[in-house]
C-alpha cells in the first residue's frame, strides 16, 4: 500500500477526472417513461390507499412549491403542493391529571402488575381532546396537510400521437415531455424554481401557432378561483379544527406567449394558436412558524411581486437561476455502480425487472441520487422540514394527517442530509424543533412536573407537543431525546459553533426534562424511565396481558444516553463546565443500559418478555446502534453481536415489511459490517415498497423510505461514527467496480473512494478544519494530522 500525505487536493483531482471517461462524468440519472400517467384519473380526497396514477406523476419540488407533473398529453395535470398547506390549529391537549397517577403507574410496573398498569396508564396519560384525530385529522385542531389544489391544462385535441416519452431529469431538476402529434413535435419543459419562487412551465412546438390549451385552478374543497389583472388566481381559507377558518392561501397563475393570443374568461385562461407558452404559477399562504400566532406572512403580496418579476425574465434566465442554485448542492455527490454501458430501459420497466433479476445497480444510482433530489426539493433553508410525504400531497386528508412523527419517520428523513454532502437542508429541521420548545415546556410542566421540554411520537406545524390519544403508541416520550441528537450530528460534520451556540438552550432544555423523568430502579438502581413504551411495539406481560408499557424499555436506554453523551460533547466544545454537566455525566454512568437476553438477542425491554409480534416494523430497541453510536464493532462488540441476532429474528419473523422499515434495516446491517444483510433489505425496498416514480412505500406513500434507502447506501460505502473514517464498510458483491465522490464524514472531510473487483483502488480525504485524521479500510487504519484545506489519500 502506497500512502500519500497531504497531497495537494488540486493535483489529485486532476488525475481521477483524467481517469473518468465522458460516460463516468455524465450518469444519465434519469427518471423516464414511454407512456403518461393519467391526469383524468379522479384522486379519492379521503381515501386511505394512494391513487396509482399519482405514483407514476413526477415529484418537482423547491423547498415551499411543490408539483406533480403527469405528462398526460391531452389533459396535462400539475397537482401542486405548499409547505404550509395545513388545516388545525393551535389546541391546549395538555393533560394535568396525568403527572398525579404516574407515581402510581410506576409502581405496579415495578411490581408486575402490567394489565393494572396499562389500565391505568390508558386513562390518564393521553392527551385532551382529539389528538391527531387519527383518520379525521382535517376536522380537529390537530389538522392535517393536504393538497393545494391542481393546474389543469386541456389542449382540446384527443387525437392520436406518437414518439411519447417523459423524463424527471435529476442533474437538472426539470420534467419534460415530448411527443408528435398531427405531424408536429411538441415538448413540455417544467421546474420549480427556488431563486424566483415560482413553478415554470413552457410549451414548445416545431412549427408555428400549435399551440392552444385552456387552463384552470381546482382543488376538492374550500377554494374560488377567478381572473383577475391578467392573472388566474385561486384562493380559500383550510378549516381550524373548531368549527372555523384559519390558514389563508393563494395561487396565482400567468401566461406569457410568443405568437397568438390569450385570454382570462372568468375561471379560464384560455391560449389560441400559439408558437410558444411559458406558464408561470406562486403560491403561498399565511402561515410564519412562530408559536402560538403562525400568522402573519403576507402572502398576497408575496405572490404578486414573485409572479410579475419572473414574468419580467426570459425562460433562458429563469432556467439557468434554477440550474445555477440547484446543481450547486447537488453536483456535490457522484455514485457510480455501473462502469459499463447502461442498458437503456424506462424506469418502471426497470423496477419491475429487478423483482426477476435482484440485480441492477444503475436503479441503486438512481434510487440514492433521487433521496438527495427529493431532499433538496422538499427541505430548503427557510421552509418548513420534509414531512411523512417530503412536500407532495394529493389529498384532502393524508395517511398520519402528513405529518411529523418523532419515532423514526422525521428523523429518517434527515439521515442523509449530512452524510450525502446536503448539510444545508438539515436547518429546516431545527427551525421546526426550536419553535417547539415554548409549547414542549408547558406540556413537560403540566402533564410531568418536570423542567425542560419534550415532545411525543407526533407534532405538526401547529405546535402539539402532547402524547397522543392511545398510550400503546402516544405515550412514547423519547421523541425530544431523539430529533434533538440532530444538533450534535450536525455540528460534528460541519464544525459550525454559531450554530451550536444557538441551539445550545434547545438541547440543554431536552436534557433537563430527561434529568427529572428518570427514576432509580429499587431492585438494580440504576436509572429507569417510564411509564414508557417500545414504540407501537407489544410485549406478553407475565401476568398474562398484553401491554406496551413497561419501565426503562432498551429504546428509551439508548435515545436518552446518545442525548446526554451529545450534551457533554456540545458542553465541552463551548468550553461549558458547570454542576449540571457533572450531572449529566453521573446519570449517564447511572443509566440501565442496554441488554442481552438468555437467547443472545439484544433486549427490547428491560426484562425478557416475549413479542406478540417478532416480526414487528419497529426495531427502536437497536437505536444504539443506528442512528446512534452506543452499540459498534469496535468497542462493544458483544453488544453488537447481539443486535445482529436480534436483526437477523426480525427478519427471520417477517420484519422489515414496510418500506421505511427495510430502509432503516440497510443502515443497522451496514454498521455491523454485512453487506448482504444490507443489500438484502435494499432490496427489499426496491421489489416491495417503490412505486413506478420511485416514490416509497409504507404502504402508502412515505418519504421515509426514500430518505432512508439513500442514507443507508451512504452507509454501506461510508461510515464515521466511531471517529474513524471507515471506508466500504459494507460493499456487496453486486457493486464490484465503482466509484463514489463528495461524500462527507463526521470531523469534517470529503471522501472520494474508488473500487475495483471488490477491492479499494484510491481514496482522498480533504479536511475543511484542522484535526486528526484516522482512517480505515479493512484491517489497515493510518493516522494524519491535516489543517484545513489539505487532502490524505492512498492507493492500493
């Protein structure tokens, strides 16, 4: 093995693109199809199943606006979503009698008896009220986020065409669609645009005065829509929860066009004979985050000032803001699976070919490149954080009212944030958790007793911080624990102390409420949270019930040391030594920990109780050891032997059935270094959970799986959480030759890292801080001191 030392980042860059042939620089990462989805198709507003024509319509999105383009040629649909689209209301679901019984609780856990236990839990420790509404979410304070309504465009022609082809092109962000109709070529070019804030959509033909179309703006309820100053507007006010109005919006829709006419007749804009048609649509509504008002953003101006200065640009100008904004986060990345030609096949040809072959690894490119697309489009700085449905919703009422949930869902969406050279689209997340703390502080105070702040399995934009309305799954308070272990991970990547400084409050908050909620086990002594639950997971108590609550679960264990073990690494970087760290440190060293039961299976509660479902969705209980760091190969290898067992049960049993379920599953294998595990549950993702448009699949449609599949072939190729730079920790045999350039490791660095037959050809890592670099391959581990700007690489 060769080493080179600081090498200049420059000269070696120069020699891997020497290396690179015109087809490793230009992947073709492409969504296309030979057919539209279609747009007559009516949505179900209620219905709890996605429509299958919405899952073959392409995902355009930039951060606020979101569209789904069809590509039907005779009736172009563009369902459209905003990030703020939500019904509800700020509602008080604090419940005062809960702190009273939970001594009581507590103490018939302790004693064994678990149905009195749950009994009572079940009547004092939900929240007031509705909650989510669980189904009925659009009609309670809770509320829910649905659709913005659609554009729908009627070229009034249904003759036949041919030469049909549609594409998502993810280097660009723009949808298109071109087809021949009565001898001319036509061609559909649309993109959201986050410079200008506005959709642009342009309609082309060969030759002139083709074009002619009449457009309209509808959504399923509470909407008018009217012409007014050249503009098509529609605008409505979503339903409070209470009998009332609250969230004000407004979609405003332009033409301009070369060639022809138009014309705005009452709730049409209708074009006649045109050469070419730009489109240009903003839409906003009232909502600012800001508890507990949300209101205030002028909306109706906004709009207006966006839709006329886009109007005041060519499309070549609009175009190339777009491009400049967009490619500069996601160019930041290149995987390359397949050095050989790609064998050219529509995409969900594709996807029904690998359910045959379990073997395509340009759909592997595409699915982890089309997380990092759907990321940028969902979670720009400024707009609220990608929900259970990243930004695109078609309905009325949305499975789990799309909205936040803390037990997994929200936080997987963010796993490959940093990891895939996206950083920048993590803030939304905090945004979100920092406006959660004032309403998290009473619901800690009222409903415990207690200091800090806490949140439970669901939130929304509204601000709800209670448990929800069933204890067997909204009693789970480890939520703040979890989504705030977010802060430590991005400073550790990104070294950003402005940024830690001004969440340092958030995660102390969180760890005060941990401090006062922990208890001393009276047989163990050692520190036990509860009443608490697995989440949504069920155990046989011994006394013969079925319950969910116990005392000092393994999940609860796990979130609560990586919050307190983050809180010392924060507190010491801000030089931050006082009474409350060393207590910090005391409880951490007090905590119960984590367990192996007789069967050598990591324990999922703190004694062994039998699964009423082994093959549960849920693996909360091996957090340890993905996302968190408690549980490696390195320095618990027991531990980690033990999580795998319990891995290996899950699926053994059935386990990781749904799509955001098998994605986390790539991750935990790909930590304990089995790559065929990881493969395995891959490909699990990609035969039973991924829709024609890639969208994933709970079922319904859930971005987790998507977010999650991306962060876990990350994974395999890269891991840093032990402090060392681990390169193809986790490589499947089905990806002999490639590369992987721009990924990002904890401390700091960029990582380029390129194979061949298996094997680890060349690597760089290029410091952005000064540090101690410790990286791994195998068995080989050097050891380099780099300042900021300087590059380590080797050869094998």
């Amino acid at each position: 093995m060769k080493l080179i030392h600081k090498m200049s980042g420059l000269i070696l860059l120069s020699f891997l693109m020497a290396c690179q042939s015109e087809k490793e620089q230009n992947r073709g990462l492409k969504l296309w199809y030979d057919s539209p989805a279609n747009a007559l198709v009516e949505d179900d507003k209620n219905g709890w199943r996605d429509d299958p024509e919405w899952l073959k319509a392409l995902p355009l999105g930039n951060g606020s606006l979101g569209a789904m383009v069809f590509g039907d040629v005779n009736n172009e649909r563009i369902q459209l979503s905003e990030e703020s689209m939500w019904s509800g209301s700020v509602d008080d679901n604090d419940n005062p009698e809960a702190r009273e019984a939970q001594a009581e609780i507590r103490r018939l856990l302790l004693e064994g008896k678990y149905k009195e236990a749950t009994e009572l839990t079940n009547r004092t420790q939900i929240c007031k009220g509705a909650g989510s509404g669980h189904g009925n979410g659009a009609t309670v304070p809770f509320g829910c986020f649905q659709t913005m309504g659609d554009l729908r465009i009627d070229f009034q022609n249904k003759g036949e065409y041919q030469n049909y082809y549609r594409e998502l092109n993810l280097e660009t962000a723009v949808a298109s669609v071109t087809f021949t109709k009565g001898g001319v070529n036509f061609k559909r070019e649309i993109f959201t645009s986050y410079p200008d804030q506005v959709l642009v959509a342009r309609f082309t033909a060969d030759k002139p005065g083709q074009l002619s179309f009449s457009c309209t703006l509808d959504r399923p309820e509470y909407f008018t829509t009217t012409a007014e100053n050249d503009q098509l507007i529609m605008s409505g006010s979503l339903v409070d929860g209470k009998g009332g109005k609250n969230l004000e919006y407004l979609v405003r829709l332009k033409a301009v066009n070369k060639g022809g006419e138009f014309v705005y007749n009452d709730s049409q804009l209708i074009i006649r004979n045109a050469d070419e048609v730009i489109l240009l649509l903003s839409a906003s509504t009232d909502y600012v985050l800001d508890y507990p008002e949300y209101k205030g953003r002028n909306y109706k101006s906004i709009t207006a000032k966006n839709i006329e200065a886009a109007a005041s640009k060519s499309y070549k100008e609009l175009l190339s803001a777009h491009l400049e904004e967009y490619q500069k986060y996601f160019k930041r990345v290149d995987l390359d699976l397949t050095p050989e030609a790609i064998t050219p096949l529509a995409t969900d040809k594709r996807i029904e070919q690998f359910k045959e072959t379990q073997n395509d690894p340009h759909l592997v490119e595409l699915m982890f490149q089309y997380g990092r697309y759907l990321l940028i489009s969902s979670s720009r700085p400024g707009s609220l954080p990608a929900n259970l449905q990243g930004l695109w919703a078609n309905k009325i009422q949305t499975p789990w009212n799309g909205d936040y949930h803390t037990d997994v869902n929200v936080q997987m969406n963010y796993w490959p944030a940093e990891v895939t050279n996206l950083s920048e689209m993590h803030l939304p997340l905090f945004d979100l958790v920092q406006s959660l703390v004032e309403p998290g502080e009473k619901t800690a105070k009222v409903q415990y007793g207690n200091r800090g702040w806490v949140i439970h399995p669901i939130t929304n934009v509204w601000g709800y911080t209670s448990p929800g309305e069933a204890a067997s799954w909204g009693m789970h308070t480890g939520g703040s624990a979890w989504i705030t272990t977010h802060i430590a991970e991005h400073y550790r990547f990104t070294g950003d102390k402005e940024f830690l400084k001004d969440m340092y409050p958030v995660i102390k908050g969180a760890v005060e409420f941990y401090l006062d909620w922990l208890v001393e086990d009276p047989e163990t002594g050692k520190l036990v949270s509860g009443p608490a639950v697995s989440p949504e997971n069920t155990f046989l108590a011994p006394d013969g019930s079925r319950s969910q609550i116990s005392m000092g679960p393994a999940h609860d264990q796990e979130v609560i040391w990586q919050l307190f073990t983050d809180f010392m690494m924060v507190s010491d970087e801000l030089d931050i030594n006082d009474d409350f760290v060393d207590q910090v440190v005391k409880a951490r060293e007090n905590l119960a920990g984590p367990q192996i039961g007789s069967d050598g299976r990591l324990m999922e509660w703190a004694h062994e109780f039998p699964e009423v479902e082994p093959g549960h969705r849920h693996i909360s209980h091996l957090f340890a050891v993905h996302p968190g760091e408690q549980i490696n190969l390195q320095k618990t290898p027991k531990l980690a032997a033990a999580a795998k067992k319990s891995l290996d049960y899950r699926i053994e049993n059935g386990g990781g059935h749904t799509g955001w379920s098998a994605a986390w599953l790539i991750s935990q294998y790909a930590r304990l270094a089995e790559a065929e595990g990881a493969e395995h549950s891959l490909n699990t993702v990609l035969t039973k959970s991924t829709s024609p448009n890639l969208f994933g699949q709970h079922p319904p449609f859930q971005m987790d799986a998507n977010f999650g599949t991306t962060a876990g072939i990350a994974e395999m190729l890269l891991q840093s959480h032990t402090g060392t730079v681990e390169l193809l920790p986790a490589l499947p045999e089905d990806w002999p030759s490639g590369h992987v350039h721009g990924l990002r490791a904890r401390g700091g660095y960029t990582v380029d890292i390129n194979w061949r037959d298996g094997k680890l050809t060349s690597a760089k890592i290029t410091a952005d801080r000064d540090g101690i670099l410790q990286v791994k391959y195998k068995d080989v581990t050097s050891e380099s001191e780099l300042k900021a700007g300087e590059s380590f690489a080797f050869e094998l």
